[in-house]
C-alpha cells in the first residue's frame, strides 16, 4: 500500500518528512493539497485517523486565521468547512500508511508509522 504525504514544498519541515520517506523507500504518493486540497470527506477521515479535533489541525498562526478565525466557535463540521475552503490553513505535512496518519512535525515522528 502507497505512503501518502499531503505536502507543502515551500515548507522545510514538509521537505524533510518526505526526504525521511524518500530514504526509507516508500512508494510515496505526493498530495500538494494547496493546489489539491482534500474534500469534507477526506477531511473528515484524515482527522479521525490522526485522532484530534478538526480545529487542532489548524494552523494557527496564518494571517488568515488571524485575522477570521481567531476567535471563532466553529462546530467540527464548520473547521472540516474552514480547512477545505482555506487549505494553507492545513497542518502539514501529513503522512498516511495503513490507515493510520500523522503529522510531521517534527519530521522524525514519521518513523513511528513506517
């Protein structure tokens, strides 16, 4: 089964999770989900495998956060709309093996899926 990376190849730390999958020899598939973003349900399902809340996979340090969201109380459903509608928004990277995700930061915590 394929390793998924939702990537972001202007992110170092992004680079450097899918340097570490490069190097292991996962057959990679490379989402670039700013210009691919995943859908609701996508969304939907990435956040259940990660097992966080919606809103704990929010950047929050974007200006767009910042300066909509900041201060928002946004049922789950209504970040899975947040995040599909602003993907920079996405945590990332994220990488997904086996049903299981996790998300790369710092880089190293790849190893624990491979």
């Amino acid at each position: 089964m394929k390793t998924i990376i939702y990537h972001n190849q202007s992110c170092s730390k992004s680079c450097e999770t899918l340097s570490i999958l490069k190097d292991a020899q996962e057959d990679v598939t490379i989402i670039d989900y700013i210009t691919n973003p995943p859908s609701v349900f996508e969304l939907t399902v990435l956040v259940t495998q990660l097992g966080i809340s919606p809103k704990q996979l929010v950047r929050q340090n974007e200006a767009i956060y910042i300066e909509k969201f900041k201060n928002s109380l946004l049922s789950d459903e209504e970040w899975i709309e947040v995040l599909y509608n602003h993907p920079i928004l996405i945590e990332r990277p994220i990488v997904v093996k086996d049903g299981k995700a996790i998300i790369g930061r710092p880089p190293r915590l790849v190893h624990t899926i491979l």
